[in-house]
C-alpha cells in the first residue's frame, strides 16, 4: 500500500481515518 505502479508516476496515497476503520485514498497528480 503506498506503492506506485512505475516509478516516475506522481502518485500519493493518503490514509484517512473512517468510523469503520481506515481507508485507503488514492490521489494521482499530474
């Protein structure tokens, strides 16, 4: 988790926390 497919893709992962747990956003910036 947290790991771009290729490096040298701008991805970045957050993790946010929910009532029902935490949960994995993915954010991809160009």
């Amino acid at each position: 988790m947290g790991r771009a497919l290729r490096e040298g893709d701008k991805v970045e992962f957050t993790i946010q926390e929910s009532p029902k747990g935490l949960t994995a956003v993915e954010v991809s910036t160009i």
